[in-house]
C-alpha cells in the first residue's frame, strides 16, 4: 500500500491517495485514513469521486492527506 513511500512520509506536506470505498480492499478508505493518521496526516478533503459503471455507486475516491502540523490545516478546525 503506502510503505513504498516511508522515505517521503513526515516529509511531503500533501499526500493524494487513491481508495476504494468499498472495505476489504487493502487501499480501502478506512485502511488508508488508518495507516495516514499513523503517519502523521490528517483526511481534509475528498478530490476526486468515481462510480461503478455497471451500478453508479462509489467505488473510488481520491482522498487528500496534508502533514499535521502544515500551514494548510490552519484554520480549518474554525468554523466562523
């Protein structure tokens, strides 16, 4: 899954991360927020969505993890 890329982890502000919504999969969304959150990221945002083309449900998502502690998560724990 995402072990090939410990050399950049604590290091890259940003990951963009292909899942599977559906669970069972080793990439799937829940692994996936696991193991980021392990890493030290945090899930902000969804950037991309893809539906089955046989049924239109959610199949995949591109889910986007900035490093904790990276001016980009200023901010967004405010709602005003």
């Amino acid at each position: 899954m995402l072990a090939e890329a410990s050399e950049l982890l604590g290091k890259t502000d940003v990951f963009l991360v292909e899942a599977m919504v559906c669970a069972g999969y080793e990439n799937s969304t829940a692994e996936v927020t696991k193991f980021m959150a392990g890493s030290g990221y945090r899930l902000v945002d969804n950037a991309d969505l893809s539906r089955s083309p046989q049924n239109g449900v959610l199949w995949v998502c591109e889910l986007a993890f900035p490093r904790n502690g990276t001016r980009l998560l200023e901010g967004l724990d405010s709602y005003e």
